[in-house]
C-alpha cells in the first residue's frame, strides 16, 4: 500500500525549486556515473540537472541555461561530492536556435566542457517513446518546506502517456493543451517533474539493462496535482541538433 504522496525537489532552477511529487514507496536512492548536478560555481546549490552525452558534452534543458551555468558536477551520488564527482567548469552552452521560452518549444541545450570527464556517457536512443513505456527519472531531493535536503540521488520510475491523453489532463486542471508531437508527458501517478526548467532526463532500460536516454524535462503546471503528467522534450524530434555533438563519440542504440 502506497504511503501519502510526499513533495521532494528535484533540482533548483531560476524560479526556485523543481519538485518532484511521488508516493513514498516508489523512490530509492541511487548511483548513476551520467548524471550531472549543475551549478553556477564548484561548491553552489544544485540549479539543474543535466546527463553526460560525450566525454565532454553534458545535455540538459534550455531553460536551464538562463541559469548561468558554470561547472558541472558528473557522477556525484551526494549533493556537493568533492571527493567522487567529476567537477568539470563550463565552457560553452549552446540553446537549441528554435527554443522558444513562451510555447517551450525546443526545450533543449548542450553544456561544452572544458575538458572531457572520466564518466561514462549514457546512450542515446532516438526511437521515440511509446505510450505506457516505462522510464526512469533522477535527481536530488528537497523538503518542500526547505526544512531538510536529501543529499542522496535518488530514483523513481515513471510510465508514458499517450499525447492525446496529456492534452486532455492539462485542459483539465489548467485550461492549457499546448502538446505537440515533439513532446512527451510521462509521471503523474506514483511520480512527476513539476515547474519548469529542471533539465532532467528520461532514460528507458535496453534489453541488457542499459541506460539510455529518451528525453529532457521542460515543464508542468502542478506538483501535486495527481493525473496531471511532466512534459518532455522528445529527444528524437531534435535529433538533427544533438546528434552532431555525439556523432563521432557516443554509440547509438534502437531497440
């Protein structure tokens, strides 16, 4: 039997804290050697979440960005990791040039690293998520009163909705449909994504258990609002902007 829906922060971003609202005996602490904390300087606040994509490419959303992003921490399985992390300064963020912040269109960046990080970079599969796909989603966590951080990554898995479905759930709650094809809403049952520009990713499991990542998260309306999804950025529909940063350096995988 589930435990009362809790609130946690997924990660902060330029309006505060990204929350991650789930059922407590749903998430687990974690370790994933792809997973980026980023920050404004080497021992600040998690602002973002990002994913090592190549040896020096780290992809998160493009709202993330407007954060002013300057290291970024790879591999860290507690907030802050100076002894396990790979910190790595940012030398250049590139914003996908059809980003649009009102519709969140293209909600997609690039993070260029001064130098390429000893973390393995996760895959990336461009086959497009199929409703009821289950995924994973990741990142540190915070009290919604502020009162206590959780210091460990943690984990929850969350299932794809179909499109249509989505649409139908945010005219519900918020009088807004603005879901296109070129995104994917997946959560809001047991766990979801909430407010804004996170830059977390979405990774679905291989058939040898791999991770690979599907998409990057964008936006949502409520937290806590249950039947009410996260929207994704579908990475196989920027496929033709991130693909030249991993072409030559990361395997890609279909399934």
């Amino acid at each position: 039997m589930f435990k009362p829906v809790a609130l946690l922060a997924l990660a902060a971003s330029a309006y505060g804290y990204v929350y991650l609202a789930f059922h407590s005996d749903a998430v687990k602490t974690t370790t994933s050697p792809h997973v980026a904390a980023l920050s404004t300087d080497r021992n600040g606040r998690v602002r973002c979440v990002g994913n090592l994509i190549a040896p020096s490419v780290v992809l998160t959303s493009a709202s993330c960005v407007t954060n002013d992003i300057r290291f970024a921490s790879i591999g860290a399985t507690f907030v802050n990791d100076t002894t396990t992390a790979d910190t790595i300064e940012v030398k250049r963020a590139v914003v996908h040039p059809a980003y649009d912040a009102q519709t969140h269109a293209n909600d997609v960046a690039v993070l260029q690293l001064v130098r390429a990080s000893h973390a393995k970079p996760v895959a990336i599969s461009w086959d497009p998520v199929e409703p009821n796909q289950l995924a994973t989603l990741r990142g540190w966590g915070q009290l919604v009163d502020g009162t206590k951080v959780n210091p460990e990554l943690l984990e929850v898995g969350v299932t794809a909705w179909d499109n249509v479905d989505c649409a139908f759930s945010y005219d519900r709650v918020a009088g807004r449909g603005a879901i296109q094809d070129s995104v994917l809403c997946a959560g809001g049952d047991a766990a979801q994504a909430c407010i804004g520009d996170a830059g977390d990713a979405l990774t679905v499991a291989s058939a040898n258990g791999d991770d690979h990542l599907v998409a990057v998260f964008s936006w949502s309306v409520e937290c806590d609002a249950q039947g009410v999804p996260g929207v994704y950025t579908r990475l196989s529909k920027v496929r033709s902007f991130v693909e030249p940063f991993v072409a030559k350096v990361s395997p890609r995988y279909s399934f």
